[in-house]
C-alpha cells in the first residue's frame, strides 16, 4: 500500500493547497526523479506539453532527460485555485542549455489526487522564453526555494 502525502484531499482551507503547492516545489528543486515520482500513484497520467507519460517509471526516465538538458533549474509554483481534490498551479522556471543560454518557462498544471495525497493526474502547459543571464530572478543555490526569496506575484511573473 502506498504511504499517505499530507496534506489529504478533500482541500478545504487554502493552507492545505498552498501547503501541497509548496512540498511539490520542494520536491521539483531537488531535481532526483526518484523523489518527485513518488508524490505521484504509481499508475498517474501525464501530459507535460504535448508528451504523455503513464506511471512512475515514465515519470522518472522524464525527469532525468529533462534535468540532464535543463540545467541550473530554479522553480517556483503558485496556487491558482483549488477544490476537493484537485488544485490549479501557475509557475515559472529558470533554466540553461548546455550553450549557456538562459531560458524561463511559464506554465499552468492542473492536478488531481487520490484519497491518500498522492497525485494521480498531472497536465502541464508550458512556454519558453529565452532571457538574458541578466534578467534571471530566481537566484538561490540549488534545492529548495528559500521561504525569504518572493515568489512569482511579488516578482511581477
């Protein structure tokens, strides 16, 4: 049986989906596939713009192509909105091709948990916008966004 991801749907105070919103972010910026799979059933569907992944396994062998050519990745998600199980995130990413040149890619998700936490449902939407290294403004060390650092409203994204 899979362990339960607190918070657990159905979400019914913004705490909890802002809660969830910001352990995926967490997670995402450790950049280890293993880690980010294992808040996802092992059977969840996705689509990531126009690729569609099914299970773990999928999710994994994506996310490792995806942070082997992404480099210097930095995230930062935001709550849209949220009801029983499902929230809508808006978010931004900073990243570099092996060239050197910078990009940020801004994009919607919207997910759907199961009765354990656990996200079975995933849809991304995603644009990328090359930028200068000096328009860059996510300017952390690798890991975790730090609870000091704004997020994408009070960075005008």
């Amino acid at each position: 049986m899979e362990p339960e991801r607190p918070p657990l749907p159905p979400f019914t105070q913004v705490e909890d989906a802002e809660s969830k919103v910001r352990l995926a972010e967490n997670a995402w910026n450790s950049r280890d596939p293993q880690r980010v799979a294992l808040a996802y059933t092992p059977d969840s569907h996705w689509r990531n713009r126009a690729e569609f992944l099914h299970g773990r396994d999928a999710i994994v062998a994506f996310l490792t192509r995806k942070w082997d050519r992404e480099l210097d990745y930095r995230l930062s998600k935001e709550l849209w909105g949220f009801r029983e199980n499902r929230i809508a995130v808006r978010f931004a990413y900073e990243w570099r091709d092996d060239s050197g040149s910078w990009f940020r890619s801004y994009g919607n998700e919207l997910w759907e948990f199961d009765e354990r936490g656990l996200m079975r449902r995933r849809v991304a939407s995603i644009n990328d916008a090359p930028i200068g290294e000096s328009e860059r403004k996510f300017h952390w060390p690798p890991g975790p966004r730090p609870e000091t650092h704004p997020g994408l409203s009070d960075l005008g994204l």
